[in-house]
C-alpha cells in the first residue's frame, strides 16, 4: 500500500483496499452509541425479526464511514471535495465488509485536477451492499530543488607578521565570488603574504589576480592594528592617533652620605 500515489493514478487505476472489516453484534453497538443511532433493528434481534430481518443489520452509515476510511488512507479530508453513496442491500452479522476505490476519470477542478472515483462496499462472501462515488483533490507533484554547486571551504586564518602580529579569523561560507585584486581594511596595517614581493621599505598590499573562484565569506574580520610597525630597512610609520615612543631614562643611583 504505501507504494501508491493518488498524483500518479491514470484511469483505471485501484486504489490499495483496507483489510477486509469484521463487522459484529459488538461493532454494531459500539457504532450505535457513537453515532446516536439507537434504532433497535442494529441491536435487538427481536425488534429485527419484527420487521420482517432474519437478524439486526448494520448501519448503512458504518459502511459509509469505511469508504471515507479508504478515502483518507490517500487525501486529507480536506481534499475530499464530494462522497455520495447509495445501499443496494442490506448487511447482516457477523459479516466481513471489502472496501474498494476505482478511478474512472480525471477532472479540472479550480485550483488544479481531481480525480472522480467509483466507490464500493461487498460483503467477502456475498453481494454488492453499497455502491458511490466521490471526487478528490489530486495533490500537485513536487517540484525538484536545486542543489547549489559550489564546495563549503574550511575556515581559514590570516595571520600578520611583525611586532604585533594580528590574526583575522574568517568564517566559511558556500558562495562563489571574485577575488578583488587587494583588499585594505581602514585603520589596519597591510601584512605581506608569502609569495608576495615587498614593495620598498614598507610591505605594500598582497597582489592577488581576479579570478572567479570558491572562497570563504568573512562573517565578521577583527584585526589589531599595532601603534607602529617597522619593516626591515623602514622608517617606523607613525600611526595617525598614536603617541610616540618616550625613551625612559633611568633614575640616577642614590650616592651614599
């Protein structure tokens, strides 16, 4: 059963049926009391044979009741938009009820298509009892998602060299952006990167070419730009909004009296 889909159905096509209900005195009265039907010809034998039964019948809505089972089995009920039935005989007990659904046609509906089906309850050894039909909402069929095709990266690190060294964590990410030629954060120091040629007596920026590659998104970059940095054969840069070093000098010893 749980290979069938109501969206695939063609014309002709069975739906699965529920196994084959026990129906019993039992059955009778516990749908009786649910329901609000008391009528005595579904509990008395007395009352059924009085009105000319050989015995107490089923209820022609527990029959019904089955076939909105089977409905369900397939549909929320909310997509049931029809169900109607007629009773063609009567079921005595004990008796064991099949429940069957066919489709025998595919109809527009507003909001998309419906399929009309025939219904029917048969006693497992005996005659046709109920006989119907009803129209369910076919439920559209999934549309495929597309899968992103760039690679999630690893998180990585830049790490600064110098007096101060500074790391910037980054965060990885699944895009798919250009590498900018360089790339300087306001108010920090540019740091070379291995393979990168200094450019005088401060490292200038890494030069990276442009290219349409996978890379890491920083999610946030904090990066400690030191008060000064000195390269090899440089000139101390002074950093806008920094003191300047003052040399200490020591105290003079005390000289003894």
């Amino acid at each position: 059963m749980s290979g069938f889909s109501l969206a695939a159905a063609e014309v002709g096509a069975e739906l699965p049926e529920l196994l084959p209900e026990q129906i019993d005195r039992a059955t009778l009265a516990a749908f009786a009391e649910s329901y609000g039907d008391l009528n005595p010809i579904h509990l008395d034998p007395q009352a059924a044979r009085a009105a000319g039964l050989d015995d107490v019948i089923a209820h022609g809505m527990l029959s019904m009741a089955l076939l909105g089972r089977l409905l369900v089995e397939w549909a929320p009920v909310e997509d049931v938009l029809s169900f109607r039935v007629s009773f063609t005989a009567v079921t005595t007990v004990p008796a064991r009820l099949r429940c069957t659904a066919r489709v025998k046609a595919i109809e527009t509906v507003a909001g998309g298509r419906a399929a009309r089906l025939a219904l029917a309850v048969r006693r497992v050894d005996g005659p046709l009892t109920v006989r119907g039909e009803a129209l369910v909402r076919i439920p559209a069929a999934p549309v495929p998602q597309a899968r992103a095709s760039s690679v999630r990266a690893p998180g990585v690190s830049a790490v600064a060299s110098g007096p101060a060294a500074a790391s910037a964590p980054v965060a990885s990410a699944a895009v798919s952006v250009p590498a900018p030629a360089s790339v300087s954060v306001p108010g920090s120091v540019l740091a070379p990167v291995p393979g990168s040629v200094a450019g005088g007596p401060a490292a200038g920026p890494a030069s990276v070419a442009s290219a349409a590659v996978s890379v890491p998104t920083p999610a946030a970059v904090s990066v400690l730009a030191p008060a000064s940095v000195s390269a090899p054969g440089s000139v101390p840069a002074q950093v806008p909004g920094s003191m300047p070093a003052v040399p200490v000098v020591p105290a003079p010893a005390a000289r003894p009296t």
